[in-house]
C-alpha cells in the first residue's frame, strides 16, 4: 500500500495561477509508515518545532491499474474518505530554499491520519460535489467541496496510473482546499465528511 499526495489542487491553495491547460498535478508520496489509524493521537514529532496539517479528500483504489484512461478512471475508485497531510512547517521552508524534495518534511511516521471508515460514493447526495471541512479546537478552519477541485477525481488517477501501477489499497490524498493551519500539543482535530465527523486526531 502506498500514499499518494496532491499538492496544490484548489485554486486558492495555488502558489501561483496554473500554468495553462498544459499544467499537470503536483505529487508527492508518503510510506505506510505515514498512515495514522483508527483515530490515534498523534505525538508531536521531534524534527519540527512548526507542525502544520491540511485536510484532503482520501479515495481508495479498488483495482490494479497502469496507464488508465480518464474515461475510465471512475472504475479504479468506490470510496472516499477524510485525511489529514501533516508537514514539518520549519523543514518544508528549509526543503525549499535549498531545492530539496519534501520527504523530510512530509513523509515522516504517522503523518497521514486517515478516517477509520470510508463511504461509497453512490451513497452520498452528489458524488461530484463532496464536502469535508476540518475543525481545530471546535472552529472550522478548513473547507472546501471535490467541485473546486483543479483536477478531478478521474483526471488525477489517469494521471498518477501514468507513472506508478496503482494497487488494490492505494490511498490518494486529492488536495487541501486551503493554506496549512499550524497546531500544538493539546490540540483536536476532526475532520468531516458532508458534515459528518469522521476522523480525530489529538495531538500530544
């Protein structure tokens, strides 16, 4: 199983305006030893002292697929979930200066909290309009619907599948819909799904 993030997929979460028609997604990946299960804290790591997280739209991957087609791509995916992209603030900006990649400061253990459930697409009210939001402390700081996105569902695992084999389990983290909300020790993060609670992290 591996995980598949994407970076900049909202307009207002966009560096800078896209780079026309011909602009493609930016990925990064995380190991599974990123995943957070089962609503576990989170224990502040370490290596920061600027831990930061967004929240994205998780499909699941529910068949092998390698160069797919985007008119086919809804075939490669059934279920979505919540999850949280947790970042080292301080090593990212680092990272950046120096024109390194982001494993530093993405891709460290138990970075990528996902909800213990995912939900069929076909069960939800409008499965190209899926909402989620993310509360820090009982405020919404994030929110943002699959309709915003700058690249959909299908165009991203066309996309992906071009350049790794996608597997049965694969998780793909879609995008945050806005900047990235710093959090401390003390902290509760819920994150929702059409305005269903989904996933807890506590950070310790």
């Amino acid at each position: 199983m591996k995980i598949i993030c994407i970076a900049h997929n909202y307009p207002q979460a966009r560096p800078e305006p896209p780079a026309g028609e011909a602009g493609n997604p930016v990925l990064f990946m995380k190991p599974d030893t990123a995943l957070l299960r089962n609503n576990q804290p989170l224990y502040y790591p370490k290596l920061t002292q600027d831990l930061r997280c967004e929240v994205a739209l998780v499909l699941r991957v529910c068949r092998l697929g390698r160069g797919v087609s985007e008119r086919f791509a809804h075939r490669y995916y059934a279920e979505v979930g919540v999850g949280v992209d947790f970042t080292a603030g301080d090593v990212l900006r680092e990272c950046r200066q120096k024109g390194l990649p982001w494993e530093l400061c993405k891709a460290f253990d138990y970075s990528a909290p996902v909800s213990p459930e995912l939900v069929a697409l076909s069960a939800l009210r409008d499965a190209s309009d899926v909402r989620f939001s993310l509360e820090l402390n009982g405020k919404t700081v994030q929110q943002g619907s699959s309709r915003s996105m700058v690249w959909g569902f299908n165009r991203l695992i066309s996309y992906v599948s071009g350049y790794v084999i996608l597997r049965m389990g694969d998780l793909i983290f879609t995008g945050s819909p806005s900047e990235s909300v710093g959090v401390r020790i003390g902290d509760r993060l819920v994150a929702k799904l059409e305005e269903k609670s989904m996933l807890t992290v506590d950070i310790r």
